[in-house]
C-alpha cells in the first residue's frame, strides 16, 4: 500500500510539473490586460549558442547555464550528454567536455575559476580542468561500471545536472565512491586527503546528488554531501533517517542527526548555523549545527518535494522561504518559528534580493506577473502587471535592480525598485542566468540553442545598485537560476 501511496503522489505530482512547465497562456480581462510597453533598457544579443540541452518539461530535469566567476565563459549542457563552454564576448566555442563513455551529470567552476570539475552520470567519477587550456588535470575514480551499478543509478527522478562540490575556497572538491563513501580531494591534483562513510545498513541503492524512485518500502535513495559556507563541515546523508556532520578540517564525525523519516535532500544555511533536511513525503526540518537539536519544523508532510527544490535561504541565512503552489511562507531560521504568510501569492518559484531585504514570487495569478514582498514586514512591495502568461521562474540580477520573469513566450526584465517594464525578450526561454557583473545574461531558446544578451543597465539603476551588490563571504552564489 505504501508503495502505491508513493507513486500516485509521484504521478500527481508530475501532472503539476506538466500544467507548470507548459505555461499555457491566461485568459485575459478588461481589469488585468497584459502590459504592452516599449523596451526601455539597451538588450543587445551578444550570439546564439548551438547544441543546448535544455530544461525537461517531464520530471522536472534542469539545465546547466553557469557563468565562470570573472564572467568571461558560460557553461551550458550539450545535446549529446557534453559540457560546451563559450566565450560571453564574441560567443565562440572555447572547449567542449566529455564523460568517459557516458554523459556528463555534474559541473562546477572553483571559486577563482582556474579550475572546472566535471563529474559523469553513472559511475559518478570527477575530472578536474585546468581552464586556461582545458587539460584534464585529474580524474577521480567513482563507481565500479558493472551491471549492479547501472541497475543501482536507476532512473533519475530528479534534476539532470547538478553541481561538483568544491570547498569555499576551491581547494578541495567532494566525489563519490562506493557504499556511501565520500572521498576529500585536493585541487588540482586529485590526491585523496580522506574519506567520510556514512555507513548505512539499509539497502544498497545509491546515488549522488540524484533521487531515485523504486517500487518497495525506499523509494527515493541519495547519497548527498555539501560544504558550510564557512567551510568547516560537511554533511552526507543517504536515503536514510539520517543526516550526518562532519569536521571538514579533520574528517571526524561532529554528529549524526537522527529523524522519524527517511530525509531526501539536505542544506547547510548561508551562515553555517544550521542544516535543513527535506524528508521523502516532503516535510522540512531546520537543525542547529553546533547542539544538533531540531529548531523548528518549517513545513509539513505533502508537500510534493519530489520534482523541484522549494525552498529559498535568505544570503545572511536569517530567513528561509518556503513555496509549491501555494502560499509563500517566511521563517526564522534562528528559531523555526514562521515570521510571515504571504496569502495569494501561488507561488511556484522564489528568489531573495542580493541584499536579503526582499523576496519575489513568481505567480500563476491573472492579476500579476509576480510579486516583490518586505521581508523584514512581509507586507507586499511591487504586483508586477499581468503579462498574458503564468510566470515559470523569477530571478533578481546581481545588484538586485533587475528582477527577470520568465514565462512561455519569453523572458521579461523589470526594474525591481519600480516595477516598470524594461525590456521583453521573445526568443528567450527559461533558464536565465546572470553574469556576476550583470552586464551578460544567458537564456534558454527554441531548437536546442541558447542565447547570449549584453545588458546596459542605465544611469538610474546603476544609482540603484549601489550597496546591493552579492557579498561572496555570505557564501550566496546570486548570478543564476
């Protein structure tokens, strides 16, 4: 029966996806008429990018489109399992990265960007690029490429690519072995300098940074790990009803967190604090990171956590979003107690302002394209106008005076202190990604190509701008989707 239980969720679960992703067009009224208004910021397209990989409509797979730190390349998937990095002046073809037999599943530059790490799809073995002439520098072995572990990788439920784990200061990067061993390696070497083993006695389904659904009592069975922001822990959980903490500088065991339920997916918050673990029916927990007590329960169970990530730390990590669909909720980090309820504002994606002073929601409403609320009030700020479309994504720009609305018929720039229309993109698809200038932005397209847009952001906001600006000690990463 559980097992039943757990696919019709799944499947209700995906049929939302499908409403979401399709983004049929809103009926429009004579109150909420679409707005229709000139471009008012320069948008130059910069090139168009060939052979995209993009977003899934089915089971929510993401995209990659990730800047290097100095915003000089990006990062995109390719149509045939690669990694295709371009030149963001001229859009020229910098170096295209392959798995070894398989596609790749994992990206990350390092922190000063003279490092990329690839990591493969099956046996979850990691190479390390030197950028400056794309020399595979190191390879870091994974999982043995039988029919056991290919049968263990099952069918990924969750996003396609996701991140190579580099330490904060790009020195270290975190890769998977076999039963649940994570191995520490140095940059650019690949020498180990340890491992951790999370050591569970379940079944032996395992996968990093990937959930898996199989029929039986465990349906969705991870192997994750993840770095502080201030580098001094590392956590590992597995599928099971555990979340462990490890001294990152030493390799020992801080704790093992113990939970009612198997956990799924887990965070350490911007300030290194406290942990939140995503339980397999989709409750939330936030966890003190030095006693390891629960500070609070920041959702209930239900809430379809299975196909996208609905949660949304503040860059101080004081504050924790919660959304799917529904209303938006705040909460206090330090407490687990909820701050705010933002009614009405169905959301289906969430993003924090740089400065963590605001949040936007992108909304299914008629009424309005999305929403800008005060978080330190959680009174709403700006009702942006209806485009004719529902709202998929929301991202501020980084010095958080653009705030981009993506939808079915294009991407939308607004000016996030105003809410006036800057710019409408109709070739432009979600995912859209900034470049930490915010002078170059990334999008998806049509037909499998990507595009590359200059933006000139203007007297007025560049004014806006100042004292906006990402604070990479807060450990917020704030130039993409």
């Amino acid at each position: 029966m559980r097992s039943c239980s757990a696919l019709s969720r799944l499947l209700i679960a995906i049929a939302i996806y499908s409403v979401l992703a399709s983004a049929t067009p809103l009926a429009q009224t004579k109150t909420s008429a679409p707005v229709q208004a000139p471009d008012k910021m320069p948008v130059r397209l910069i090139a168009k990018l060939p052979d995209y990989k993009g977003p899934s409509r089915f089971m929510g797979r993401k995209a990659l489109v990730t800047f290097s730190p100095d915003g000089r390349l990006v990062a995109m998937s390719g149509v045939k399992g690669s990694i295709k990095v371009w030149d963001t002046t001229r859009g020229d073809l910098r170096a295209t990265l392959q798995g070894d037999k398989e596609r790749v599943s994992g990206f990350a530059f390092s922190r000063d960007g003279g490092i990329a790490a690839t990591r493969d799809y099956v046996d979850k073995s990691v190479r390390l690029w030197d950028v400056a002439r794309w020399e595979l520098k190191a390879t870091l072995p994974g999982r043995k490429r039988d029919l056991e572990t290919k049968l263990k990788s099952g069918f990924s439920f969750e996003e396609e690519f996701g991140p190579v784990v580099f330490s904060p200061d790009g020195l270290l990067v975190l890769s998977e072995r076999e039963d649940d061993v994570v191995a520490v390696s140095e940059v650019p070497t690949g020498k180990e300098r340890m491992t951790l083993n999370h050591d569970t006695r379940d079944s032996g389904v395992k996968d990093v940074m990937a959930a898996m659904f199989l029929g039986g009592s465990r349906h969705f069975l991870a192997l994750q790990t993840g770095y502080s922001a201030d580098g001094n822990w590392i956590f590992t959980i597995n599928g099971d009803k555990s979340a462990k903490i490890w001294d990152a500088a030493t390799g020992r065991l801080k704790m093992t967190i113990g939970n009612s339920e198997r956990i799924y997916r887990a965070s350490f918050s911007p300030d290194s604090t406290a942990l939140l673990t995503v339980e397999q029916q989709g409750g939330m927990k936030l966890w003190d990171v030095e006693t390891g007590l629960l500070r609070g329960q920041v959702a209930p169970k239900g809430y379809l956590e299975y196909l996208m990530k609905n949660f949304e730390f503040s860059p101080d990590g004081k504050n924790l979003a919660t959304f799917f669909f529904g209303d938006t909720r705040l909460w206090d980090t330090k407490t687990g107690d909820l701050r705010f309820k933002m009614k009405g504002s169905e959301t289906t994606d969430a993003t924090f302002s740089p400065d963590g002073k605001w949040l936007a929601t992108a909304s299914r409403e008629k009424q309005s394209a999305a929403k800008i609320w005060n978080v330190e009030t959680g009174e709403m700020k700006l009702a942006l106008p209806p485009t004719g479309h529902k709202s998929v994504s929301v991202i501020f720009n980084p010095t958080g005076t653009i705030l981009a609305t993506t939808n079915d018929k294009g991407v939308i720039l607004w000016n996030a202190q105003t809410g006036e229309l800057l710019a409408t993109l109709s070739e432009a698809r979600y995912p859209v990604s900034f470049s930490p200038d915010g002078r170059t932005m990334a999008t998806g397209a049509r037909n499998d190509t990507a595009l590359l847009w200059q933006l000139e952001e203007g007297k007025e906001l560049r004014e806006a701008s100042l004292g906006l600006r990402c604070d990479p000690r807060q450990g917020r990463t704030c130039n993409t989707c």
